[in-house]
C-alpha cells in the first residue's frame, strides 16, 4: 500500500510540474491600475486662478513581486556530434555444436493424394449442347428501341 501511495504522489507532483511549466510566465497576475479620472473640461473665466485640488491623486502601489522566471528550456540546437571511434567488432567465435540437440524438427506430414481435379489451366472441355448466355435476356422488355 505504501509503493501505491508514493506512485501517486509522485503522478501527481509530475502532472502538477507539467502543468505549470505550460502556463505563460509573461501574463500578468493583478488587474491593471485603474487610471485617474481625467477633470472635466469647463471653460474657467480668465480672471479666476486655476482651481485647486482638494485631495491628493491616489498613491500608485509597487506592482507586486514577481517569482522569479523557471529555468528556460535547453536550446533547440544539439550539441556538436563527435564521430564515433573506430573500433574492430570482436571476432565470433562459433558455438559449438552439442552431441543432442536441444530441439528436434518436428518429421514432415507426409503429402495425401487427393482424387479432386486440378484447377490448373488443362485443355479445353468439349462444347456443351447448353445455350450460353445471351445479351436479349439482360435487355429490359418492351424496350427495343433502346438496343439498336
């Protein structure tokens, strides 16, 4: 029971990795700031100074910290391939041969004469006083006029 419990720890902890090394890393996690409010446009009359705020414009917060980016994968280019040494493949030497086989052929069945005709092209049987077939039995009755 303890194996089966540790294999399903694990399957999980491999689909969970699977997972979240699939999901984009550039997306961002908080909604954006809202912006201020832009004032209304109101024509001022020209002798009055501008109008003052009465409050603050609201404090930015820091955008939150970030993780820090999962380890990129290994690039797509293989590494430089190094031929391969040349080295002889090493002599074989034959088996040798046991006084008993291990396993004996099983004895061919021996080949039963049948009586059947072949199906061999032979020659031609002679002629039959059987009609052959004929196109005016396929032809649609009343329909003369269709086979001219």
């Amino acid at each position: 029971m303890a194996q089966q419990s540790l294999l399903l720890v694990g399957l999980i902890c491999i689909v969970l990795s699977g997972v979240t090394a699939q999901s984009p890393t550039s997306s961002p996690t908080t909604s954006p700031t809202p912006t201020t409010p832009t004032p209304t446009a109101t024509p001022t009359p020209q002798g009055s100074p501008p109008p003052s705020q009465s409050s603050p414009p609201p404090a930015q917060s820091p955008p939150p910290v970030s993780s820090p980016p999962l380890a990129s994968p290994p690039p797509a280019t293989p590494p430089p391939a190094t031929p391969p040494t040349a080295v002889p493949p090493p002599a074989l030497t034959p088996t040798p041969v046991s006084s008993t086989p291990a396993i004996s052929p099983a004895p061919a069945p021996e080949k039963v004469k049948s009586k059947a005709p072949a199906l061999a092209p032979g020659p031609i049987s002679p002629a039959s006083d059987a009609p052959g077939p004929s196109l005016s039995s396929l032809a649609p009755v009343g329909d003369d006029e269709l086979w001219l």
